[in-house]
C-alpha cells in the first residue's frame, strides 16, 4: 500500500493516492518509518515515469506492476455493480 499511494501520488493522481493513504491508515502502517521510506522512493518513481514516459530500471518496473495491479482491482470493484 506504501508503494501504490506514494507511485500515485508522484503522478498527481489525487484520487488512488487519496485511496491508498486511506487504505494505509486504516491498517495502522502509514506512520511506520519503513513505509514512509516506501512511500518516498515510489513517489520519486511515479514523477519520473509521468514525466519521462519511461521505465529505466527493476525497482521502477516493480513499483508500476504494483500500482498498476491496485488501480486495475479498484476500477473493476467499482464498476462491477454500476449498470446504465
């Protein structure tokens, strides 16, 4: 969760980095130093690859799966029920 709110807030997504935070919270982690140091290091990540459009090592290929992974379960739980 440290990873996915700090990668989404590095992108400026207020609405899934607003999510994880609230996810982070509520399992008491948010807090927690070595979070804090995830959330730091995704963020920097996030801004790097909205900016460069890039991808230029592991650590930021992993922090895109992760956060990719969260956006994708959040988006299908949130439109499963929703019929027009």
């Amino acid at each position: 969760m440290c990873t996915v709110g700090g990668y989404y807030s590095g992108t400026d997504d207020k609405f899934l980095s607003g999510l994880a935070t609230h996810m982070a919270q509520k399992r008491n982690i948010l807090h927690d130093p070595i979070c804090g140091a995830l959330w730091r290091n995704a963020y920097k990540i996030g801004a790097t690859v909205t900016k460069t459009g890039a991808i230029h090592d592991q650590a930021e290929e992993i922090a895109v799966k992760e956060a990719t992974e969260f956006s994708r379960k959040v988006y299908e739980a949130v439109g499963k029920d929703i019929v027009f």
